[in-house]
C-alpha cells in the first residue's frame, strides 16, 4: 500500500462498553428527586421550590469557579453531581431557612465536603449531608425549631407540623397539661420525644398521625416530609439499578427492629399495638426514608462490595438508633450516614468478596 | 506463535510444497508443527507482522493456482480408529499440528497428557461461543456435528474417560437439537448436551466447569485440578480431521463481520492468509474501517496491521467503524457495577487503583493474577475506566517480579 496508510486504533480489550455513564446515573437521581420536591412545594409553598433553586445554582456555580477558575481545568457540570447535590442539600433544609444560608451552605458542600479533595470520586463524605451539618453546627437557630412553620401552596396548612391531628393535640394538651402551641411546633420526632417519653402519652394515638407522614401532611425538612413521593422515587431508582436492596432495606429494617425490640414503654409485649407503633413512626418520620434511599446509597461514600453496603447500612441504623434514643437530636439519620461514610474506606479496606477459586469461593 | 516454542522451518525459498505438507517441526514438546495451507511455491522466510502486534518469522508461500485436490498432502491412512491405541491416537494429533481452537492454540496433545497425578473423570467440549458476533462454532455445530461429535469420542478415548458434556448457549436452540439427535442417532453413549444459561462469560473454562460439574477450579491452578478437561468444539473437529481423514491443520472457520463488510459470514480460511485479502474478499468498504479485531469484541485483540496473517487460532474477524472505548475516562465513582459484573468476584477498581500508584504488591495480594481479562469489568464502568488494560499491567509486573525471584 501507499505511504498514507491509514493507521488502524488500537486499544485493550474489551472494544465495546455498556450505554451506563455518570450523567445518565445522576439525571436519574433528579428525576428520582421530582416527586418529593413537588410534595415539598405543595406542603410549604413556593418558597420551598426557591430554597432549592438557589442550592442547586450555588453549587453550580461554586463547582464552575473552582473547576475552571481555580483548577483551571474543564468544567464537570456536565456530569450534573453538583444539580444532585444542590437538590439533596434543599431536601435537608427547612423551608424558612434565609436564602443566604443556604447559598453558604451550597459552597461548603462543594467546595469543602467535595472538591478539597479532589471532585467526584474523591470526597469521603456525603456532600449534601456535610453541608447540612455544617449549618446546623453554625446556625442552629435557623435549622431546627420556629424555623418549621408551613404554610402549604395554595394556602394549605398541614393538619399539624407533628403528624398528629389537631384534635387530639388538643386532646393531648387537656390530657398533659402541655400548651397546644408547644406541641403544634414540633416535628414528629420532637413531638414524639416531648409528648410520649416524658407526659406518658397514650401511645396508640400517635397510629394518627400515620396517614400524614406518609402522604407529606406533617412539618420538617422540604425533602423529608413525604414518605409516599419518596418511595416513589426510591422505587424509580430500584427500577434503574442505580441502587440495590441492599442498603435501604438493611438499615429501614434495623432500624425498625432496635425501636421495636426498645420501644422505651414500659411493660408492653413486643407484639402489642403498643410496641410496634413505635418502631412504624420512627421509620416514617425524620427523614429516614429519604436518608436510606437517597443518602446512605450515594455511591461514591459507601461501600463498594455487597457485604460491606450491608455492614454500612448496619451500623447506620444502629447511630440512628443512638442518636434518637439517647441524644439530644430528634435527627439522627444525616449524623448516623456520614459517621458510616467515615467508616467506609475500613470497611472496604477488609470486607472483600470471596474470590473463585479461593477457599468457598465459587463461580 | 502461541504458548510454548516456535516452530523450525524445514523448507527452504523455491521449495515447491503441497497443501497440508509439513513446513515447520515443532520443537519440543509444548510446541506444534506447522504445514503449508495452500500449495504453492514458497517464496520468502522472513519476519512479517504477527497479529499480537509483534514481529514474528514466517514462510510465506506464493500460490500455483493449480487445482488443490492434486496437490494436497495427507496424513497416511490410520484405519478404523477405535483400534488404536491411545498413544497412536495421541501421536497422531500431535503429528497433525492441532492446537486449541478456543483463542489460547495450545497444544492438543499437551492438555490430553496431563500429569499421572491428576486424575481426569471429564471430558467437556466448549460449544458456548459466549463472544458476542462470532458464530463460527455455531455453524460448525450445526454443519459438522457427526465429525466434531466423532472427534470427541476419539479425544474421550485418549483419556480414557467415559463422560462427556457437550456445553452449549440456549441462545443456539438449534445446535442443541442437531447435536442432541446426532448423539442418539450415533448411538454415542457417554456424550450429553448442556444447555448453558446465556451469560457472558460462559465460554470462559472456569465458568464452564463450574456450570456443569459445579466443580471450581482452585486460584493458580487448572482445570485438570478439577478432574476435567476443556476442548473448543473447533478442537474436537480438528482431533477428528487429523485421525480419520489424515488432515493436517490448515484452515479454520473464521466469522467475518462488523459495521463495512458487506458479505459478512463464517468462512473456511487458510491458515496464513492476510487479514487484508479476507476483509478484501468480504467486500469489505477499506474506508470506514477504524478499528479491526481478531476474536470477539469482548476479548479480543486490536490489529496494528493488515498484512498480519489469520493463525491457528483466529476465529472472528471484527471490523469496527467506530474507535471505542473514547480516551475519555472518568473518576472511579466506587459504584461497584465492575464487583458485581466480575465472575471471579474480584474488586477491579481497587486492582486499576494499586496498578495506577505502582502498588503490585497489593495488587497480588488481591488475586489480580485470577483475572480471566472476560473485559466484563471495563464493559459495565460508568466512568469507562480501562480496567483491564490496568489488570494486565499488573499481572505483567507479578509474573515478571516472581521470575526475578526465582
């Protein structure tokens, strides 16, 4: 042949790649993401969906400077982690939180929870999740409490900000001697916390408020309040195999069973209504579905075997656990995932699956 | 060139030679003898570019275009083989130059002496072909059943072994039909068809063993330590050609396809021809092609050059229009879509972590010597990380560095 022989590509086998790419895993987490951010706007108005443009931009915006002005390389928000974790980090604030904070949080989780280490891939902790603790250790007051108040889109309010409808918050109020006002600022968990452990509230009354936790019809977090939209999204997301079982259902299910086994109620059977009220709220309130399916799966901080995601999703629900049993939080799920995400390179470094050929290991 | 020595030409330039005449002797044991696929004159002994990117010495013969039935060489008569021997019938595959089929071209006769120690029970043929686009020994299944199935019980009584399991894909409903009639119709006791779950790496000898005899192949060793031995369907009809038709091996079944050629199909290739007159004779558009494998997408090598040959071992030539996989890799995102996609349940990420920082040691402490390069791993990368581009290098290291230490 000619001198102008065409050169032929060569490269390691193999030459062909499945359609699967960080884009397209991250445009489904978004779209995963759209039934609990419409639940949210619905139940706290339109300044939820504002709160959530403005993480979303910020953290675009902060990841465009770092990367191209900083870093001087190019720009990654065509991968779209940052939309992700501008949405994750809305989903964990409350909707009157001033808009500043949470432009300041938006830098904090991309530009010190993600790219002093060096973007995607890297960090160690959940971004999101970093972000939102940081404002709760800076600015407490805007995170937790009065910050709660909701008023729902057209012109809704929610039945009441603890789940449990007004009348027997009235009840509730006769019965203990608790002001209604105190009781109607709570969270679920807060009320949960105030109401049953230290006035000895009827325990069954709480099944009440079952119907609004999961519709969305209680207070919290934008994000966390509907555990139908978030089983919606939760299940778009099983669907796509971006997530496995393994992580939600492990640390659902532990958590369930360390409420159910310490109930905390004094003399009742563990199959009595009683008993088991307990365990159906906490899994339906604070946030846990959101943080089992959408936080603690976040690829890059967990495990990256089997049985370590099923370790990771353990030990999560045990910090939960603690943390709402005997801390001072109503929380404890963002604390619960980013201790585990601290865990996660140990439980990688051992947990290794067993090889073929190997002893027990089989094809 | 395939594992063990090379082989010694025994001809010179200007010999004229004959089709299936001996040209090269093997030298030693694990080695094979070459023979002339096509007669001719021979016009050069050089080196030429040899498909796995080397340079390799070859003999080149310049064909007479005289008819070939005449001037064909064959192996002398043998008789009904289920008289002979098993050291006769061993000598005469080795004699005929049959390797593997299967991609490795190992020596035939070296896998059928196994060491006294390791007892052999099983006899499994390979009719998987879990490669995507080769359907080679499909056909070969299909047009050649009574030879390959013949060739099976001639290797059976070479081991002296009374089963035999004959694995193929369900995604070939038909080969499995025509095989399992032409084993009643024979009356071939002993053989059974399996038919695999359609799972790439199926072909994959491992994989293969463990399907059908839920037996595992201990880490470092070989099928033979699992008391079975793995031959290419292509091997089987190989054995058969060699003991009752006296042919030594000269050509292959060779599937030719991909996105530029426009006669694409399985064809019965001389061993020796140019890659270029293949494509050529496919009807080939030369323009568009970007990218030419030998063997199947998944596991296949990458050609440097047209002018190399087709060898013993080539059953696919993949013409690609597009040069996959992009340069462009991305962060490790830890998604464990490669742990899951392995089928030797190893974490590649980590294994092209270590490999990237120099790390080898740790890279052989995690088992990156059991990679089987399936490409499964790579294939299911989101971030398409060249994952066993990396593995290689780190097996490369290993061995080199245990060598040094010996």
């Amino acid at each position: 042949m000619g001198e102008e022989q065409k050169l032929l590509h060569i490269s390691s086998s193999p030459h062909i790649r499945d359609n699967s790419s960080v884009p397209n895993i991250m445009r489904d987490v978004i779209i995963a993401l759209l039934p609990a951010l419409a639940a949210g706007v619905y139940f706290f108005g339109m300044r939820a969906l504002i709160v959530t443009i403005v993480a979303v931009a910020t953290s675009m915006l902060t990841e465009q400077i770092i990367t191209t002005k900083m870093l001087k390389r190019t720009s990654p928000l065509g991968d779209m982690s940052a939309i992700v974790t501008g949405l994750l980090l809305a989903f964990n604030l409350p909707v009157s939180i001033p808009l500043p904070l949470v432009a300041v949080g938006a830098v904090f989780a991309i530009g010190v929870a993600k790219w002093t280490f060096g973007g995607l891939g890297y960090n160690f902790i959940n971004p999101a999740l970093a972000g939102r603790a940081f404002l709760l250790s800076s600015s407490m007051a805007y995170m937790t409490g009065a910050a709660f108040r909701a008023t729902g889109t057209f012109g809704k309010v929610p039945v009441s900000l603890s789940g449990i409808p007004q009348e027997s918050a009235q009840e509730i109020a006769d019965k203990t001697g608790l002001a209604v006002d105190a009781i109607s600022q709570a969270t679920p968990l807060a009320a949960l916390g105030s109401i049953v452990e230290k006035a000895h509230f009827p325990v069954l009354e709480l099944q009440d408020a079952f119907a609004n936790l999961f519709w969305g019809n209680v207070g919290g977090v934008i994000g966390e309040t509907s555990v139908f939209a978030l089983l919606l999204g939760g299940g778009y997301l099983l669907w796509r195999r971006v997530i496995g079982f393994g992580i939600p259902l492990t640390y659902i299910g532990v958590t369930f069973l360390l409420f159910w086994i310490f109930n905390g109620i004094e003399g009742a059977s563990l199959l009595s209504s009683a008993a088991l009220t307990i365990p159906f709220y906490h899994i339906l309130s604070g946030g846990l579905i959101l943080g089992a399916f959408f936080m603690a799966t976040d690829m890059v901080t967990c495990p990256i075997t089997l049985k370590g995601q099923i370790i990771f999703a353990i030990g999560c629900g045990v910090f939960t656990f603690i943390i709402r049993r005997f801390g001072g939080y109503p929380e404890g799920v963002s604390y619960s995932i980013l201790l585990m995400n601290l865990l996660t390179p140990l439980i990688d470094r051992y947990v290794r699956p067993t090889v073929y050929g190997t002893k027990g290991g089989k094809a | 060139m395939h594992i063990g020595s090379p082989a010694k030409p025994i001809v010179k330039v200007g010999d004229e030679v004959r089709r299936g005449e001996l040209i090269a002797e093997a030298t030693g044991f694990v080695s094979s003898p070459v023979f002339a696929s096509i007669p001719g004159k021979v016009t050069a002994i050089s080196d030429v570019d040899h498909p796995l990117g080397k340079k390799s010495p070859a003999i080149e013969i310049t064909f007479h275009g005289q008819d070939e039935e005449e001037n064909s060489y064959y192996m002398p008569d043998l008789g009904e083989w289920q008289k002979l021997s098993k050291e006769d019938l061993l000598k005469r595959v080795q004699e005929a130059g049959v390797v593997g089929r299967g991609g490795a071209s190992f020596p035939t006769h070296v896998k059928l002496t196994p060491p006294p120690d390791k007892k052999i029970d099983t006899l499994i043929i390979n009719g998987a072909e879990c490669e995507p686009y080769l359907t080679a020994d499909h056909r070969l299944m299909l047009e050649r059943a009574e030879e390959f199935l013949t060739g099976t019980a001639i290797v059976m009584r070479i081991l002296e072994v009374s089963k035999a399991y004959v694995g193929i894909e369900k995604n070939k409903p038909d080969a499995i039909r025509v095989v399992q009639k032409k084993i009643k119709e024979l009356n071939m006791a002993g053989i059974k068809v399996i038919p695999l779950e359609t799972k790439y790496p199926q072909g994959g000898e491992k994989q293969l063993i463990y399907a059908i005899t839920k037996r595992v192949v201990p880490s470092g060793g070989l099928p033979m330590d699992a008391g079975a031995v793995v031959q290419n369907v292509g091997t089987a009809h190989s054995v058969y050609k060699a003991v009752v038709r006296g042919k030594s091996l000269c050509y292959r079944v060779v599937t030719v396809t991909g996105c530029c050629v426009k006669k694409p199909g399985n064809y019965i290739i001389p061993v020796g021809v140019p890659i270029r007159e293949v494509l050529e004779y496919a009807d080939t558009d030369m323009a568009s092609v970007k990218k030419v494998l030998l063997g199947g997408p998944m596991m296949g090598i990458a050609l440097a050059s047209l002018e190399a040959p087709i060898i013993k071992s080539t059953s696919g030539i993949l013409v690609l229009s597009k040069t996959t996989p992009s340069i462009q890799e991305h962060n490790c995102i830890n998604c464990g879509a490669c742990v899951e996609a392995c089928p030797i349940h190893l974490i590649p990420s980590h294994l092209s972590k270590y490999v990237r920082k120099n790390r080898f040691d740790d890279a052989e402490n995690h088992n990156v010597l059991d990679c089987i390069e399936c490409g499964s791993c790579a294939y299911s990368c989101p971030s398409k990380i060249n994952l066993v581009h990396d593995i290689r290098l780190g097996k490369n290291r290993v061995i080199a560095k245990r060598k040094k230490e010996q």
